[in-house]
C-alpha cells in the first residue's frame, strides 16, 4: 500500500518495473475486465516476458509512463505506434490504470497528460479506447481534450457479454474531427 503523503513521481517505466507493472496492469483487469483488452488468465500465463517487452516496445516513441508514491507504482498508461509506415503518423493510448485510492485527485490526469506530452513528439493523432458503459472515463478524457470518433461495436468479450467502445482521438496537427 503506498503512502499517500509522499509526492507523486512521474517517470517512463524500465524493464526493471517489469514486475510492478504485471502486477497493477492485473490487478487492473481483474477489477475491471471490460475495460482491458486481453483476459488477466492470459496475460498471467504469458509470463514476465510480455510485460517487459511492452515496457521496451516495438517502435520509436512506444513507452509506458507509471505513477508513484515513493517507490509504490500506482498508475500506468502507454503509448503504442503501429509498425505500419502508413500508419505511424498514429498512436494508441492503451494500458490506462490508476489505483483505486488514486482516483479522483491529481495522479490519472497528471498520468496521462505525461503521455500525450510524450505523443506529441512521435505521432499526430493521439486514439484511445473507452468502454460505453465508463461514462466517468469518457468525460474524463473529454476533458482532457480528447474529441469522440465513433464507436467500436463489440469491440470487447468478456465472460460471453460483448462490450463496444467509444474510441477517443486527439489530433496535434489543429485538424480535430
């Protein structure tokens, strides 16, 4: 449990958070797994190796940001950018986390803003994906100044109930949707 009177750190995850992250990015799932796009079994089963390899990524500009109180990890988001050469002027918010104790202060909003200040130096359009049923993330990232582009429809299946979703964007470039 983190202790909510230090100050809250912001920094890109390594691989040596590889285990912090695992455990939050399931812990995250478990909680709420219409909201995550891979089932926490799967994720479990594939091991410390995967949660690594998302921290390093695949692209110039991939990154996992955390958020932390002292030592404890209690947020994380990332950025993912396709490998297509056509495709990667765009990224994807993904991985979005806070713990439950965090939420409603500073630490999602202060999160997520680190990754689209991160964005903005590798891609032009920032998307994102919220389940329609989480009308507090919607707002939340509305706010933000993510704009609403459409809707996945069952983009989701967890436990035989299919789930669409709002899929968010944010443009750099001063063409907004």
């Amino acid at each position: 449990m983190p202790e909510f009177s230090l100050p809250l750190r912001f920094r890109r995850l390594e691989t040596a958070d590889a285990t912090a992250f695992r455990d939050l990015r399931l812990a995250g799932i478990r909680e709420n797994p219409e909201y995550f796009g891979a089932p926490a079994a799967e994720e479990e089963a594939a091991g410390l190796p995967l949660f690594a390899s998302r921290i390093v990524g695949t692209q110039e500009g991939d990154a996992v940001y955390g958020a932390f109180r002292g030592d404890v990890l209690v947020g994380v988001a990332g950025l993912f950018r396709p490998a297509s050469g056509t495709m990667r002027h765009r990224g994807t918010l993904w991985g979005v986390y806070v713990i439950p104790e965090e939420r409603g202060g500073e630490t999602a909003e202060r999160l997520i803003r680190t990754v689209i200040d991160h964005a903005r130096q590798y891609v032009d359009v920032l998307t994102g994906h919220v389940t329609t049923t989480n009308a507090r993330a919607r707002r939340f990232y509305e706010r933000l100044g993510f704009g609403f582009s459409g809707i996945e429809y069952k983009n989701l299946k967890v436990n035989g109930r299919h789930f669409d979703q709002d899929i968010l964007v944010m443009d750099f470039t001063g063409n907004a949707p």
